[in-house]
C-alpha cells in the first residue's frame, strides 16, 4: 500500500467544499506554478515525471503537451474526458463527486502549460452528481479568484465549463469527444492532423483524462523525481484501479502502476466468493482482452500487459469465475460494442453485427462447425481497419475469448447446448 495520493481527501467530510480542499493544500500547486514556472518549464516536469495518460493509450502526457504550437493568434484549447463509458471504471466519477478542486487544479496547470485560457470538461450525462458537484466546485474557484480572469495576480486567465454528453460510448474517442462538443454527430475523424495542432474549432487542443490532470497538482508539489520513483521506470505513478465482477471486496484502490494483477484480485479484491475460483480476469474495461488464470502474475502496466496480450485500458478490472460461460461473456460484450458502433466504418458497422448473430446463434445451441472460422475471419477484417478502437477493442476480445476458451466455444457447438447451464 502506497501513500494515497489521488484519493487523498475521499473520505473527508465535506471534500467537495473548497475550504476544506485548501485546508489539507489545495491550490498551492497552481500558485507555485502561476509564481516559479514557465508554461515550457512546467511541461519538462511533466515529462520528467513519465506521467502517461490514463485514459487508456498511455501516451506520455508531457509529450502530448508539446506538441501544442508556441505562440500564434489562435486560441488554444483544454478539453478534460470525463465521458467514461468503459464498462468497469469508475475512477473518473468518483474523483469529481468526492474531490472536484483536485482536478479544476490540475486543469489550471495543464492551461498554464499549454497556453489555453477555456477549457471544457465533457461528462457523460449520467453522471449526474458529479456535474453538480463540478459545477457547484467552479463557481466556488470563480468565486475565489482561482479561475476567471488574472488568476491569483498573475497574467494567466482560464474559465472551465462543463458539456454534458449523452451517454455515447463512442465520445469517450478523443476526436468523436470533439465533434459532439461542436454539435455535430459524434464519430471519429481520420488522424493526422492531431488534436494538438487542429482540434476543437480548428484550433490546438489538449485533452487529457480526469485521472491524468489530478495527478498533475502532487507531481508540482513533490517533484516528478517522486512521481517517477513510484512504480515501473517506463510506467511511473500511483494509478487508481477499479475492481469488479467475482470478487469479495470490489471497489476503487490507489495502488502503484505495476502491481500484480494476482496480488490486485486476491489480496485487494479478497479473491472469489467462497467456493469458487477465478477463471479469467479482463484487466482494463471491456476493450481489453481477457487474461486466464494462469497469466494472472503479470503487472499491471501498460507495457507488461501489452506483451501479455491485454491491455491496461481505463483499469477496470473485472474478475470472472468458473461458473461463469466464457461464451455468454464474449456475446454480451460484443452486443455493447455493436449497439455504441457509431456505424461510420463499415467493418466496424457490417462486421459487428454478423459477429452479434453468429455469437447469439452458437450461445442459442444452434452454432455450425464453420462458426469459429468465420468469427476469427471477421475479427480479421474489422481489427486494423477502422477510424477508432472501438473495432479494434471488439475483435482484440474476441480473439482473445477464442484463444483461451475455444473448448467453451466447442462444446456449444458440439451438444448444441451451455454447458454451464
């Protein structure tokens, strides 16, 4: 167990409220950086740190940032991802409902680093607690003169508003996000040009996960030689990982990048219900594809992961037992997948759906002997083909679901029944 550092004030009574946020540190970050640092300055620490996004790709934030052209006319712009609809994670919410400062903070020295004076946070829409709780936070940094105009006597201006989204899986994309926060459909865009030099209204955008701009205020404060001391060298920092599914203790732990996935699920999720053993483990929301139980010592990093065959995701890790069909499992995650496809690719759009009624019918007891070919020739047409990663995520899982269980798949096929019921 490390010293927490993200979920710090959860748990106060009352950590929403400024005061309170002030009382235990708050805003000293942003006024160390709006009196000591340069913007150029501030997104060396940042890289310094090997602070890499969490919202899922991993990318090193301050790299990101630098990318964001020095000077010009055109406005620069902070879009926050709060849209969070990876089934399994739940980080996000619970940073904005039990700490809003911490994240207005770290969005304030995101916006001093990059240039940015607006910047907009786009929540999904039913998370509706957190958007009144940001928004009641907002107006108190306002208020205080913690945003708003000349912050804290400095040149720096910034104002934070909040986009309520829809419920669309696919906004949680970075350039679909960016789209629905011009009033357009919500579908990605083909990349390059990048956010960063043409993103919101044609400007440079940064966007950056809830997660990555509240570590932003403890790296200001303690150092990124701290930060980097935290967890693997290519991998650093405290990370918040969501447990659930076929465990005694689920819930949200800050636990260092890294750790075992065998130590997460049986130490910190107190292991399977009694009776029951872990069968497989999906380590990063949905889109990441399923670890048996015999891969479980693997950290839980971006690259451990990507040479296990998985992914790190958004770290909603959900456990799954040996009562469960691995086969059931695959249908219902591919149903998600097909009914939040935006439908602009057609590998993604047509692809989806044989694979929904190929799935539907071998789960039914109806499968033909060639169904397990043609899924594995769909996933090869839809993986690499597509202008997001929703696809890719569909077919990495499936793969992956065919890869350790194909004997579930079999049996389904051969009784033409679930064996598990």
């Amino acid at each position: 167990m490390i010293e927490a550092v993200l979920l710090r004030n959860v748990g106060i009574p009352d950590s929403q409220q400024l005061s309170v946020y002030e009382a235990v540190g708050g805003y000293t970050a942003l006024a160390k950086v709006l009196k000591e640092y340069p913007p150029e300055e501030v997104i060396e620490i940042v890289k310094d740190s090997g602070l890499r996004g969490r919202g899922g790709a991993g990318f090193p934030t301050g790299v990101k940032w630098s990318f964001v052209p020095k000077g010009g006319e055109t406005p620069k712009y902070l879009c926050c991802n709060a849209d969070e609809g990876e089934p399994g994670t739940f980080k996000d919410r619970i940073i904005m409902e039990e700490d809003p400062h911490l994240l207005i903070e770290g969005m304030a020295i995101c916006a001093h680093a990059i240039g940015a004076e607006t910047a907009y946070v786009y929540v999904r829409g039913e998370y509706v607690k957190a958007i009144r709780t940001l928004q009641a936070a907002i107006s108190e940094a306002q208020e205080k003169g913690y945003l708003g105009h000349r912050i804290m006597g400095s040149d720096f201006s910034f104002d934070v508003h909040i986009h309520e989204g829809a419920g669309a899986y696919i906004c949680g994309e970075e350039t679909a996000m960016l789209e629905s926060l011009q009033g357009r459909r919500a579908q990605p865009k083909l990349k390059p040009p990048f956010p960063a030099v043409a993103g919101l209204y044609d400007s440079p955008t940064v966007i950056n996960n809830v997660e990555t701009l509240a570590c932003l205020p403890a790296i200001v404060e303690r150092g990124a030689h701290w930060f980097h001391g935290i967890g693997p060298e290519k991998s650093p920092g405290p990370k918040l990982y969501c447990l659930s599914g076929h465990l005694r203790k689920p819930g949200l732990y800050e636990l260092p990048m890294g750790i075992p996935l065998r130590e997460l699920i049986e130490e910190y999720g107190g292991g399977p219900p009694k009776g029951r053993r872990i069968k497989a483990v999906i380590p990063g929301g949905v889109s990441a594809p399923l670890i048996p139980e015999c891969g479980l010592d693997v950290g839980m990093d971006f690259d451990s992961l990507a040479a296990a065959g998985s992914m790190l995701g958004s770290a909603g890790v959900i456990a799954i037992d040996d009562s469960t069909c691995i086969v059931k499992v695959a249908t219902r995650i591919i149903e998600f997948f097909h009914h939040e496809s935006c439908g602009k690719c057609t590998p993604c759009r047509e692809g989806l759906d044989w694979v929904v009624k190929i799935l539907r019918r071998i789960e039914a007891g109806e499968g033909a002997p060639n169904d397990l070919d043609q899924l594995e020739g769909l996933c090869n047409g839809i993986f690499g083909n597509t202008f997001c990663a929703l696809g890719d995520g569909a077919a990495m899982g499936l793969r992956a679901s065919l890869e350790h269980f194909r004997d579930e798949f079999v049996a389904h096929i051969d009784e033409g029944r679930c064996p598990f019921h």
